[in-house]
C-alpha cells in the first residue's frame, strides 16, 4: 500500500492548481498589506528613514558651526573616522547573515552552475552597462554625479536581495549562493571594472580612478567586513546554536546595519550641507537613471526566466523560484560598497559620493513594489510546474503503472534457489 506523503506540495506544484481551488493557497492572494507584514518595523520605513537622515545631516551641516572641520579631523587613508566606522559597521550584519556553509549542497546539483553563468553574464557584463547607457543619457552634463551613478551599477546587490527573495518567495539557497559568489567577486572585480567604466569607456580624465587607491578601498570596506562576518557568523552558532543563532542573535544583531547606514548618511550630508541645497535640482535628476535602471533590469530578467521557464521547464532548475532570484539579483545594488568607494577614493564632500547616497533612496521603494509585482505575475501567468530534479546526475525512471509498488531488484542467489525448488 502506497503511503501519502505528509511533506507540502512544491511550490510550482501548486500552481496547477486549478481556478477554482486557489483559495486554498494563500500566496496566490498576496496584499502590500501582507507585504509589508513580512518586513520588520525597520525595513518597512527604511526610505523614509533614509530621507529623514538626510534632512536631518542636511540641518547639522547648515546649522551647526564647524560641522566640517569636525568630522574630518581624524582620517584613516583620508576617509574621516566617523565615516569609517558607520561604512563597516552597516557591512558586517550584511555579511554575517550569508550562509556560507551551504556551499557544498548547492554547489553539488549539476544545473546551478548553468544558473551561475547566467547570472554572472547578467551581473557583470549586461548590467554594468546598462547603468552606463542610462548615466549617459540622463546625465550628459555631469560628469561627476554621473561617475557616481556608474560607480553604483558596478556593486552587485548582497544585502537587500535576501529580503525582496523572501518576500517573493523565491528560492533562498539558491540566492544564498549569489550573494556569496558576487561577495568574493566584487573583492576581485570592483576595482579594475571601475577603471575600464570611468577611465577607459567614459575617458573621465579629470575623475581617473587609481587602481591602488579603489583596490584598497574595496579591501578596507567589503574584505573587512566580509572576514567579520564569517568569523561571526561561526563563532556564534558554535556558540548559541543554530535556532538561538537566527532567532535571537540576528534579529538583535541585524538592524547594527540599518543604523549604520542611517548614521553614514547623516554625517555625509552634514558634510553635503551646501553643496546639496545649492543642487537641489541635480539631486532628483540623479534619482531618474537609478529608477529606469531598477525597472529594465528586473522586467528584462524576470521576462527571460518566464521564458526558459516555458522553454527548458521546471525540471532542469528554470522556475519561478530561481527566476525571481535571477530578476531581483540583477536589479538589486549594494549602494553600502559603492558609497564606501566614492567617500575614499573622491571624498566625502565630492558629487559622486552624494550620487551614490541617493541609490537606496530610490531602490527600496521601486524594489518592494516589483516583488508585489513578482507575486501578481506568479499567480496569472502559467509556469511549468514539473518537479525540480538533477536531470544531468539522475535520469527519471520510467514507470507503467503509479499505483503498483516498485519491483524490488531481484536476487541472483535467491533466483538460482528457486529455479532449484521447482525441479525437485
């Protein structure tokens, strides 16, 4: 007798669920509400916070004397102290929240290495250059800002992707393992991709980028952070076990970036007082590359997964859950690294610094209405819903009947017994 079995179906599975029966599903049915619901107090104001902490640097700089001299009075490669402090305190939760030690399982399906190339493609090749074309198009008169908006495009989202993943219910292994990939290639590849970018294609000679400088920025402000991370990571599950670790420890540990990025904005626009006000005008139109960017880069990939979704289907590792992964890992920037860069390479006062400020303030709230937009999208178009399986490592068995239990392989020696019996 068949046993039923208690596990829940697959998601994709329970997208063939007929019209009728969808009520039973409660992700089919997806409200901001509910939306809103899955992020913490934190998240769910973060542009408005982010907009608050600017208005709030941008009164300390206008208001309070000596506001400049003060804050860069110590410097470490000359990056001010306290900029120092808020850009490595809002990496190291980031970095702490990556599961490392889910390498090996991901790694050992066959297909995730075609979803890697494809990623990699659409991260490091497509999308750099997409945020260059907008740059130049909407910023043709400003070298600086749009230096700036280039640097952005270049830093491959590992920290709110996680969040607009799980709220869209996309396939957390599989982004788990993006965002450790672009981790350790941004140590590898930031530096001299921001040189070929702003020295070479946009022949920036007054704005040149020295590799020494960016290289060692990228050390300080993403290696630092990164080893941190793992380190603390580690110590504490070893510590407080995994269940303590991520109920207890994260959620107490997590919003130390959120702060720091909020405390960063602060002191940068306390050091942007004037230049700000003065440029009103060229703030908003900063904003307008970065929104178009965010939008075609998650219509165009999360388009192209429906596609190979229909094309190879479900089975070969092409569904919604890896697809959604795919839209938002290419529309997604880590603005905490390019701001990093921008602060110590053209200072904290410079417009590329400010351009790459304004990055999250666009991004959070363009990035939550796409993933209600993901789950709109997931419940009326039609997806291959074939269980996912390594098909490269395991072929499907071929079975006549569902309903018969399996043939158990036959014995040699209890074979030759039997056929011994019978001629007796």
């Amino acid at each position: 007798m068949n046993t039923p079995d208690p596990r829940p179906a697959p998601a994709a599975q329970q997208l063939d669920t007929p019209m009728s029966e969808q009520d039973d599903f409660p992700q089919r049915r997806v409200t901001t509400r509910q939306l809103f619901k899955g992020l913490s107090w934190l998240d769910r104001l973060l542009s408005v916070l982010i907009l608050l902490a600017m208005v709030i640097g941008v009164l300390i700089g206008k208001f309070v004397p000596n506001t400049k001299a003060i804050l860069a009075g110590a410097n470490l490669d000359g990056v001010s102290i306290p900029i120092v402090v808020g850009l490595l305190v809002m990496m190291w939760p980031i970095l702490t929240k990556v599961q490392y030690e889910r390498f090996g399982r991901i790694f050992s399906t066959s297909h995730i290495w075609k979803h890697l190339a494809i990623s990699l493609v659409l991260n490091w090749l497509i999308a750099p250059f997409i945020m260059l074309a907008l740059a130049w198009a909407t910023l043709p008169d400003q070298p600086t800002y749009r230096t700036g908006v280039i640097m952005v495009g270049l830093a491959r989202c590992i920290a709110m992707v996680m969040i607009w993943v799980h709220l869209a219910q996309g396939d957390i292994d599989y982004c788990a393992i993006l965002v450790i990939v672009n981790s350790v290639l941004q140590i590898a590849l930031y530096s001299p991709m921001s040189l070929l970018f702003v020295n070479i294609i946009s022949r920036e000679d007054a704005l040149r980028l020295e590799y020494g400088k960016t290289a060692i920025a990228v050390l300080i402000y993403l290696g630092i952070p990164l080893a941190a991370g793992v380190v603390t990571r580690f110590a504490a599950i070893a510590l407080l076990g995994r269940h303590r670790f991520e109920t207890v420890f994260l959620p107490c540990f997590g919003p130390l970036s959120l702060l720091g990025l909020l405390y960063t904005i602060i002191v940068i626009c306390a050091e942007q007082a004037t230049r700000i006000l003065d440029n009103i005008g060229l703030v908003f139109r900063t904003a307008v590359p970065l929104a178009l960017y965010f939008v075609i880069m998650w219509v165009g990939t999360f388009a192209l997964a429906y596609y190979f979704n229909h094309k190879r289907g479900a089975a070969r590792g092409y569904s919604y859950e890896t697809g959604v992964v795919q839209a938002f890992t290419t529309a997604s920037n880590n603005f905490e690294l390019a701001i990093a860069v921008c602060v110590a390479v053209y200072g904290v006062d410079s417009d590329q610094a400010l351009a790459a400020t304004i990055g999250p303030l666009v991004e959070v709230p363009i990035l939550l209405i796409l993933t209600h937009v993901a789950l709109r999208l997931r419940a009326t178009l039609t997806w291959d819903a074939t269980d996912e399986v390594d098909i490269e490592a395991a072929p499907l068995p071929l079975v006549a009947d569902p309903s018969a239990t399996p043939a158990r392989p036959s014995d040699p020696k209890k074979s030759r017994l039997s056929s011994d019996t019978n001629e007796k």
